[in-house]
C-alpha cells in the first residue's frame, strides 16, 4: 500500500513538475491545453462528418466514438509529450537564462538540467527540436541533439498510441454489448474491429504523422503567431485556435484514411 502511495505521488509530482515546465517555456500552454481538447474532438468529429457523410454518422457510430476519444487523448498526450519545456528559477520563476553552458550537450555537463530527456540513454535532447535552449534555458542544442528530439518520443508515443487505442475502442466495445442486450435486433452496419491491429496502428501513427506536426507546430509556427501578435491578445489567440483546428483537422482526416487503407475499417 505504501509503495502505491508513493507511486502515485511520484507521477503526480511529475506531471506537476512537467506543467510547470511547459508554463515556463510558453506562459499560454494552459489556454493552448484547453483549446487543444475541445479542438481534438471537433476536428475528429468534423472529419468523421466529412469522410462519412452526416447520414453515415449513426450507422457507423462504432468507428465514431471510439475514434474521437482516441483521438483526444492521443492529440492531447503528443502536444504534451514535445511541448517546449524551460526549468523555473526558484528566484522569480521564469527561465535560468544566462552564459551558455561549457559542457553543451553532456550528462551532468555545465547548464544541464536532470530534467532533460535522454536518447538512448547518452544523448541529452529538447523535448521540442526548435526550442532554442535546452531545460536550464542557457544551454543550446546542437544539430544531433534537435534531431534526437524527433527519436526520444517515439516509443512514448507509441506506447500511448497503443493505450489510448486500447482504451477508446475498449469503450466501444461496451457501447455495442450494452445495445445488443437492449436491441438484440439491430443489425450493426459495421465489422468488428481488430482491436490490437487498430492500437498498433494508432501507436505508430502517433510516433509518426502525430510527432513531427506537433513538433512543427509548437516549435514553428505557434512561436512566431506568439511574437509578432503578442501585443493583439485577440488576434493571437484566434490565430492560435484556428491553427490547431487546421492540424487537428489534417491529423484526423490523414488518421481516418489511413484506417481505411490498412482495412481496420470496414462495412459489412
């Protein structure tokens, strides 16, 4: 009992520690989280409406919902997972910016942050490839290091691709027995999916396809609509959202028609 205790301080102590991290790199990550949600589930649900077409919605209904949770958890988790971080000054809480670090690049090196992500165990890399400092906020990545930031999410993401796939066609699966116990007539439209193929698919996705927009969007073009709008909060702000509604929208429609060409997706 005391171990799961402490294992459960443990994560929440990280992804506490991982938030504020993020806050730090970019102070509108909890605005940008909450629209990032709401987005996800829009933009699948819109891409199912289009892919499927509203009078296929319902019959089809089997391949909706699951989708559209996975959906939202797997977009959420890869904004999170290569999201700018930048350690706090326990001073005045913003970034330790200061004379870069003589040892760039090192495990226990000058400037290094335990707080880094490790590539194979060796290489110390940003959590996003375009950030311009490492964790400490003085330190800045090299070529190899922003390269590696591509490789070190993507067993993470994958796992969590998996996990998240699991978890919304599990729920699915609820969903179907539960109507077949109160409409034991209908007649689905649909074939069952292989769950452990869909996940599988979905973990690479996420690695993949789901990896690389994000760390585009976050380390690219979200950073640029920050700067030059800064002082034209609303203008930012419906750039920002209107930006994450056209990745969210391109990662659901590029997700749907993978699903049918793999064959997860059939009906009957």
């Amino acid at each position: 009992r005391t171990a799961h205790g402490l294992s459960v301080r443990n994560w929440t102590n990280q992804i506490k520690k991982g938030y504020q991290q993020r806050v730090a790199a970019d102070p509108s990550f909890p605005t940008k989280s909450v629209t990032e949600v709401l987005v996800a589930a829009g933009t699948q649900l819109t891409a199912e409406w289009n892919r499927r077409g509203a009078d296929r919605l319902l019959p089809e209904l089997d391949f909706v919902v699951p989708a559209i949770l996975t959906a939202v958890f797997g977009k959420y988790y890869s904004m999170w997972r290569v999201a700018k971080t930048l350690e706090e000054s326990p001073v005045n809480g913003t970034g330790n910016h200061g004379t870069r670090g003589s040892d760039e690049g090192k495990p226990g090196g000058a400037g290094h942050s335990q707080g880094d992500p490790l590539l194979f165990g060796k290489l110390l890399v940003p959590t996003n490839a375009f950030q311009p400092f490492m964790l400490d906020g003085v330190t800045r990545p090299t070529l190899v290091q922003r390269m590696g930031s591509f490789l070190a999410p993507v067993f993470p993401l994958f796992r969590a691709g998996i996990v998240s796939s699991f978890v919304g066609y599990g729920i699915a699966d609820l969903i179907i027995r539960i109507r077949r116990l109160l409409l034991p007539s209908f007649v689905p439209a649909t074939q069952p999916i292989n769950v452990l193929y869909a996940s599988i698919y979905t973990g690479l996705f996420m690695a993949v396809i789901s990896n690389v927009r994000y760390q585009i969007l976050q380390g690219m073009i979200e950073p640029v609509v920050d700067q030059v709008f800064a002082k034209i909060p609303v203008v930012k702000n419906a750039l920002i959202l209107l930006i994450r509604w056209a990745n969210g929208f391109l990662g659901s429609v590029l997700a749907i028609t993978g699903m049918r060409a793999c064959g997860l997706q059939k009906l009957k």
